[in-house]
C-alpha cells in the first residue's frame, strides 16, 4: 500500500485533491477492465464496470491508497440477479464502482482484500449472493431456519413463508 | 496446547450481545473470532416499506447512542437527493446536537471502561458528569434519546435561549479536565491496565480500514468533520485530535480530546447562532428519483448512507454502514497476544455498537 501523506496532515482541516491528482484518480478509475464513465455528482465519483475483476479492483486501492467503506446490494427485477456498488472513499469522497451478478454470482473481493468479508458474507446473507472465491460465507447476520436471500422481494426463505406455502 | 475461551454472547463484560471466541494458550490470547448478528432486526428492509418520513422514525432506533447520526446523515443524503439546502440556524443546531451526542456517547465509554478495568470511583465521577449533557440533550430536543431534532430539509426545534446552556458546559469542562483526564492519565491503577494493551498498529489500521477514535488513536488523521466538511465546522474551525500509540490508552486520551473539542465547538456555535428558519420546506417534500451517498463522523466514526429512490414515496434502498461494522473485526488483531484478563477491557476500547452493527 502506497503512503497516504493526507493522513499525515498536520490538525487542520485538510486540502482536498489538486486538480492532477484528481484527474489521475479519474484515470485510474477508467482503467479499470470493463470500466464506462466515470460519473461526477458533487464530490462523489461513480463508475460501471460490464465486469467485475477483484485483483484490478485491489490493485486500484492499493495505487491510489484509497480505503473500501462497504458495498451496496439491490435486488434487480431480473430474477435472481444483484445489483452490487462497491464504496471506497480518498477521504475526500465516496467513490463508486457499480458491478451486477451474472447467474446470481460474482468473484469475491475478498481474497484480494480480506476487510471487505463481513460485507460480502451479509449480502450472502440478504441477497443470496454467491461471492465466488469467499474462503468463509458462514452466515453472519442470518438466523436459524432463514435461507439466503430472505431481504430479497417475495423471498420464501424465511420460516414464516415456508409455513405458509405449507399451509396452502 | 492452546483452548477455547469464550465471551458472550451475553456476558456482564459486554453492553450489547456478541460473542468472542479466544484461543488461549495459559493466559495469552493466540488468536480470537467474532460472532455477530445476536440482534439483528433488518431495519434497511423495513425501511423500504415505510415513507421517507416514517423512515426517520424507523432508522432513529438503529441505535441507541448515536441516534440522531443516523437520522441527520439520511436527512441530508435525502436532501442531496431532492436538492434542498437545510438554513443556517438548522445547520447550527444540527451541529450542536451531534456534538452532545458525541459528548455523551464518549462519556458513556468512559464509564464503562472505567468499570472494565475496577475504577468506580472515576466510573462514578465520569456517569455524574454524563448527566449533565443528558440534561442539556434534554432540554433542546425534548428527548434523552432518540431526539426526534432531524426532518428533510432542517430541524424539529428551535434554542431558544442559546446561553442558558453556556454555564453546564463550564461545570462540563472544568469537570473533565480536572476529575476525568487526570483520572485516566495520571492514576497509576489506570496507566497499568491502558498502557501498551491492546495495540492497533497504523499498518494494522490500515488493514482493517477502521474509522472514527480507533483509526486516530493509531496515527491516521481521518475524520469526515475534517476530510469531507459538512455542517458548521469549517466555519467553527474544527481541530481532529490524533494519537500514535494505537493502545488502549491512545484510544482514551482521542476520545477525551474529542470531548473538550466537542464543549469548545457547542459553546461556538451556541454564541454564534445565525437567525432564521429551521426548515427549508414545509411539511413532506417530494424525493424526486435519484441516489446519494452521504459520510458523517459519528461518535463511533464514520456513518455510511447509501440512499437510492425512484420518485416514489418510499425509498428504495436505504444502505446503513455503521462505523462499528467495521471496527469490531479488528478487535481480532488487538486481541492477538494480549492477556486474557485485559479482554474485556481491549474490546470495550473499540466501542463495539452491536445495535448498529446488526441493525
């Protein structure tokens, strides 16, 4: 990991990026394989990628020493799938990588950066994302008796669905 | 050959429930994992079902000590959203508020740690003083907790009478600085159990991505207040306190600094009060379609919102990342090496929040 001279600052409020170092972040971030944008809103900077490469991801935060917050899932329309935003910050903005699932998976983070876990093993969870290469999606926040995936719309893992199809 | 201890996850060491599993060998701690999960209620699905304004009700309960972050960094998020500016004298309140959340949540951990370590006679000293800024929380918003202060688009409540407040923050300060700093830094029964216990190491922070008092206890000056400004504090000038020595004690003395810098912006910004309204919209606005990430520096650290709609009148995704979701891992590597006798105290250092982490 690079050296981070911002966290170094002296107590003052620090500066933001200069204009090159910000269009060099912009540039890396266009580097990324699959990447279109990015997008500017405010601050914040956002970026698709058609697919989702966990080493050049790594190697992007390792680069530009920039820290990874957490992921967002939304469950898509599409049966199944996810639709999962990768947050890192340069301390002075959320940055934004957006990937979705192919056949409800995707390559796991993890491996190349083992903090994004926790993240990854809740989305299991909630969203019944198979993150491929996950040394450990041991349930972290589901109950006994739920299966993955019971935050999605109409899940019928949860004991009280099950029930119910029972039921009828 | 090395065994099992476990903690939690109900146990009197630990506030909220979580399980820590240690392997020991004698009285060394090899190596520990941590279980969570023990409470959780999936506030971020239920909160795709409610209203944008029923969701600040719902989302105030995702915890119970730095209640109003979470509904002052979706308030704003949504403003982002529907392109609303909160005035001046909101955004001045709203700061004022965070602050005496700060405040009191640090007293809070600087109870129990006093506890955790058998000093109750500064836990005493420290819970007396607590009461103090829970008067004030009191008399501004109406509520000890879950203040209810946070609408889209501004503040609930006025101050009416700013320096009615200045003299308990005096009685605050002089409290602090004469009764708590010199009973966590210069008792001897303190220094024994903070110093040189339970080490983070910067590039231990780094790896773990920690946030808030834990990652500025180990020598990372980052803080949104500083990094990403928001509210008043460019204008109150807002100093970070940083530590480098990533023990137990470091974690102490940036909280206790947090707190005097705390008293010194609410007492600024209480005398500089701009007039003028609370809100900049009347009754429920429309929350066009649209999405915005918002960063606040909690009490705990950063809170991550992550909010998305699509013009109708619930969200539809509501993303909470707590800044304990992220520093209870690395109690793991704190733990690495410690003994056993100093767990309860190592892993209260992190202000592990479990009602946040499992939301």
């Amino acid at each position: 990991m690079t050296t981070r001279p911002d966290l170094a600052a002296p107590a003052s409020l620090a500066p933001d990026l200069s204009g090159a170092a910000l269009n060099a972040l912009i540039g890396a971030l266009a580097a990324l394989p699959g990447a279109s944008g990015p997008q500017r809103r405010g601050r914040a900077l956002s970026i698709a990628l058609d697919r989702f490469e966990p080493e050049a991801v790594a190697a992007l935060i390792g680069a530009q020493a920039l820290r990874f917050l957490t992921i967002t899932a939304t469950a898509r329309q599409a049966a199944g799938e996810t639709e999962l935003r990768y947050h890192l910050t340069d301390e002075h903005r959320v940055i934004t990588l957006r990937a979705a699932t192919r056949n409800a998976a995707i390559a796991a983070l993890t491996p190349c950066l083992p903090v994004a876990s926790w993240a990854e093993r809740e989305i299991h969870d909630l969203y019944a994302v198979n993150f491929l290469g996950h040394p450990d999606l041991a349930p972290l926040f589901r109950p006994p008796g739920f299966e993955p995936g019971f935050f999605r719309p109409g899940a019928s893992g949860t004991p009280a669905a099950r029930a119910a199809t029972l039921k009828a | 050959m090395p065994y099992t201890v476990p903690l939690g996850p109900y146990h009197p060491a630990l506030e909220e429930p979580f399980k820590i599993r240690t392997q020991v060998e004698g009285e060394r701690i090899v190596s520990a994992t941590i279980d969570v999960g023990f409470s959780f209620r999936g506030i971020e699905r239920i909160a795709q079902g409610r209203n944008w304004l029923d969701v600040i009700t719902l989302i105030e309960r995702v915890c119970g000590i730095c209640s109003n972050t979470h509904t002052m960094t979706f308030c704003m998020a949504v403003e982002k959203i529907a392109g609303v500016a909160a005035p001046p004298r909101a955004v001045y309140i709203r700061t004022i508020v965070a602050e005496l959340e700060r405040l009191h949540s640090h007293l809070l951990w600087a109870g129990l740690a006093a506890e955790d370590i058998g000093f109750h006679t500064l836990f005493m000293e420290v819970f007396d003083l607590r009461e103090l800024v829970m008067d004030m929380l009191e008399a501004i918003t109406g509520n000890r907790v879950n203040y209810g202060m946070n609408r889209i688009g501004g503040v609930r409540r006025d101050i009416l009478d700013p320096a009615s407040h200045l003299p308990a923050l005096a009685t605050l300060e002089k409290g602090l600085t004469q009764t708590i700093v010199p009973g966590f830094t210069q008792s001897r029964t303190a220094e024994r159990r903070l110093k040189g216990v339970g080490v983070l190491s910067r590039e231990e922070a780094l790896r773990w991505a920690v946030v808030g008092p834990v990652a500025r206890a180990s020598g990372l000056c980052i803080d949104v207040r500083k990094d990403e400004p928001y509210l008043a504090y460019v204008a109150l000038g807002f100093v970070p306190q940083v530590q480098e020595a990533g023990d137990v004690m470091a974690r102490v003395i940036v909280r206790v600094g947090e707190m005097i810098e705390a008293i010194r912006l609410i007492r600024l910004a209480l005398v500089s009060l701009p007039a003028g309204p609370l809100t900049a919209v009347e009754g429920a606005p429309a929350i066009p379609a649209g999405e915005a990430t918002m960063r606040t520096e909690a009490p705990r650290g950063e809170a991550f919102y992550d909010i998305q709609s699509d013009g109708g009148p619930k969200p539809v995704r509501v993303k909470i990342r707590t800044p304990s979701f992220v520093n209870i891992p690395a109690i793991e590597p704190m733990l690495k090496g410690a003994a056993l006798a100093d767990l309860a105290i190592i892993q209260a250092s992190a202000d592990p929040c479990i009602s946040c982490t499992d939301r």
